[in-house]
C-alpha cells in the first residue's frame, strides 16, 4: 500500500486552479455570468496582511476568500481600486481535505469557490449557510 505514495506529490497550485475553473464552468448561467468579472488566484497559504485585515492567526483555518465590492454594493459612481478577486489557499484546503476525509478534493474546491463567489454577489455567511448546508 505505501509504494502506491511513495512517488505521489500533494495537488499543487496549477491543480488547485483547474479543479477551481471546472467549478465556474459548471456554475449555472446566473451565477456564471457574475463570475466572468472575477479574477481567481491561487496561493500556498494567506499572507500575514490578509490575515491581519480579518483579526485571523492561523492561515490555515482560511481555505477562500472573497477580495472587492460585492454586486448588491458597486454603484456606476464608485471608481474601481482594481478587480475583484477570490482567493483560494492551496494548503488550507488541503489541510481540511485530509482532515474531513469525507469529501473529494473537487467537491471542496468547489464548495470554496461558490462560497467566495456568494460574497461576490452580496451574500452574507448567514445567507449562504441556509443554501449550502456544507457540514451536515
């Protein structure tokens, strides 16, 4: 059983981002033409100052997040400071990938991307959490 791992590598960012962009493919059209003007990023882990901004110590306890103005707030008059942007952390949601041990790897990344992309379009965690009942 061991010599099946022994040459395996842990999913890197180049997989974390396709598993991500399957998941905007396969959004419905609504929710897919709100995505269109979102940029996705990929890193290892949040940095010190996005954690610092959400009062967070631990990077890994952040698998996603959502950076700009959500649609229900954008008004014609704003002046953009540059594109709104989800975020996802490839260590963090590897980190609750082995930890749950109940979900694939996809259905996760997918489940962080819709959350992010809920925060995009206005929603609160609360609001989310009525739709998406992820930890049940």
């Amino acid at each position: 059983m061991a010599d099946e791992w022994s040459n395996t590598m842990p999913p890197d960012l180049d997989t974390i981002e396709t598993l991500a962009r399957a998941a905007l493919t396969a959004l419905p059209i609504p929710f897919a033409a709100a995505a269109q003007g979102v940029v996705l990023r990929v890193e290892d882990l949040a940095d010190d100052a996005m954690l610092d901004d959400l009062g967070m110590d631990d990077p890994f306890s952040l698998t996603g997040l959502y950076d700009g103005i959500p649609l229900t707030e954008k008004s014609v008059m704003d002046q953009p400071t540059g594109p709104d942007v989800i975020w996802l952390f490839r260590r963090a949601i590897l980190d609750e990938w082995v930890s749950r041990g109940d979900v694939t790897l996809a259905d996760l990344v997918t489940h962080v991307v819709v959350h992010e992309l809920a925060h995009h379009m206005g929603w609160s965690d609360a609001d989310i959490a009525r739709i998406d009942r992820w930890w049940e």
